[in-house]
C-alpha cells in the first residue's frame, strides 16, 4: 500500500512539469527560443527557432 500511494504521489508531483512543458510549443515557443520568420540566405523563408536560424545564417528581426 505504501508503495502505490508513493508512485502516485510521485505521478502527482511530476504532472505540473509536463503540463508546463506542453504548454511552451503550443503558443510559439520552445526550449531553443520563440519561433520568428527567418530569412535564410537561399532567399527562402522559414518560420523556426531564433536558435535554428542563427545556426542557419539566416536574418531574422523581433
């Protein structure tokens, strides 16, 4: 009995972090930075990471 109250206390605990870890993609952001319009250097444009397009050269403006 002990047992099952402290795996559920355990799940209890860690339900808060993946609710908020769900709600960072849903709204344009993410652990890499807020999703902008980048300009890539092919001419192209891409809708990413702040940290995706710096890797990618790419110009972006917020």
């Amino acid at each position: 009995m002990k047992k099952l109250l402290g795996l559920c206390a355990g799940a209890l605990l860690m339900m808060p972090f993946t609710l908020q870890a769900e709600g960072y993609s849903s709204n344009g952001n993410s652990a890499t930075g807020p999703n902008i319009e980048c300009h890539l250097p092919d001419g192209t444009k891409d809708y990413m990471p702040v940290m995706f397009c710096q890797n990618s050269n790419g110009i972006y403006h917020i």
